[in-house]
C-alpha cells in the first residue's frame, strides 16, 4: 500500500538557518503530495501541495518540488524563524482513493534565536 | 470563525463506556473526513463522506467505531464500548471540491480521547 517516510525529528536550528526535510513515498502511479504544519497549540494547516510530476509548492517561503524519478517531496526554507517552529507532515493521496490522505509521521523542528 | 469546529475538545471515559463525537465542517464544503492521530504519529485515515454517503472506510475502523452524516452537514463517530487502546486525537477535516480533483482538506482541532 502508499506510504510516507520523512525524517526523523526534532530538528533543532538557528535562526536565518536553512531549514530541509526530506520526505520519500511509496505509491502506484501519480498520487498528489502535501505538507501539512501544526503549530503549537494549533490544528494541522496546509501548508503547499504539488498534483503533478516536477510541480513546484510555494508558501510562506516554504518550498518542496514533486520529484517522481526519485519518489521524494523535501520541503525546504532558506532562513527559517522562531515563528517556524512546528511539527511538519509529509503526506500524499493515492490515485486510488478521493478521500484518504495517507501522513509521514511529522518532523519537529524547533528553532532558536 | 467560520472553520471546522468539533465538539468536545477533550474528553475522559472509563473503559467499556460509550463515546461521541460531532464536527461541524465548512458551511459549503460536501466532503467531511475522520483521521485519528495518537502522541508521535501522523493522522490515520478512518472514514470519509461525502454529502450524506459514506464512500470509504478504513480497516482501522472496526465495528466499535460508526460514523454517520445523516443530512450531508455535521457528522458523528460514536466509539462502542472503549477500550484504553482508543485513547487518541480525533481529527476531523473537509473540503469542496477543486478544479484540479486535489481538493484541500482544513481539519478541525480535534477531539482528545483519554480512556481510563
């Protein structure tokens, strides 16, 4: 069946530090792709997406780019702040299902002045 | 604020007691989905709408575990007699429909289940 494997936290870094998470799947065809973030106290947020081979996410600074040559969504930021502190979830939807989302088991990251 | 909301936030039952939980999704959202998230881990899928009919469920949910959405609004999960293994964060999330058929799902707080 479709899985997520990312990298195990917490991660602990600098402010201004560049800020990767490397998130791999396992899945027939081509599933769409996501990160999620849950602040602290809060529920989970999308954060990007990508529906396609080679497609780009984008938000708050936030990159990942679909690769499917390598099976892999890393998430990057190139200057993180205290403010990115948070646990990030890779996950994707299979082609075979409209509803399920299927989630890595998150990353802490953790990041100080 | 006019996000998912669930109902309650937290609660605590003993053993073999009978459990339920409501969500209120996105005014016009159609799809309405359950996941479950114990300490470490990410969600696990457990059932998911859409307006009224139930189209997936997952083998995590077994026949303690019904979920209903009787008029395509709010919806329930009932847990029958819980056992400790039970204790968890119930996630509820939903979403409408997008041009590209990869719909956004924007979950609720969740409900935290303690069994003692």
């Amino acid at each position: 069946g479709d899985s997520v494997t990312q990298m195990e936290g917490p991660v602990t870094l600098s402010e201004e530090a560049f800020l990767t998470i490397n998130c791999t799947y396992t899945a027939t065809g081509y599933p769409s792709l996501f990160w999620y973030v849950q602040y602290p106290g809060e529920g989970l947020q999308l954060l990007l997406k990508a529906t396609k081979a080679d497609d780009k996410g984008s938000n708050k600074g936030f990159e990942a780019t679909y690769r499917k040559e390598t099976t892999s969504f890393h998430l990057e930021k190139g200057s993180v702040q205290v403010s990115d502190s948070a646990v990030y979830f890779c996950a994707l939807r299979g082609t075979d299902s409209w509803g399920k989302l299927q989630f890595g088991a998150g990353t802490q990251v953790v990041v100080t002045p | 604020d006019t996000g998912v909301s669930q109902d309650p936030r937290h609660k605590i039952t003993k053993r073999g007691q009978n459990v339920t939980f409501r969500c209120d999704p996105i005014s016009e959202h159609n799809r309405l989905y359950w996941y479950r998230q114990t300490l470490g881990q990410g969600p696990e899928f457990l059932t998911y709408f859409q307006n009224e009919a139930q189209l997936e469920k997952s083998r995590l949910l077994s026949d303690r575990f019904s979920a209903e959405r009787p008029k395509g609004s709010f919806s329930t999960l009932e847990i029958q007699r819980t056992e400790q293994g039970d204790s968890a964060m119930y996630l509820c999330a939903s979403s409408f429909p997008e041009g590209d058929a990869t719909d956004t799902q924007y979950f609720g707080p969740g409900t935290r289940l303690t069994v003692l």
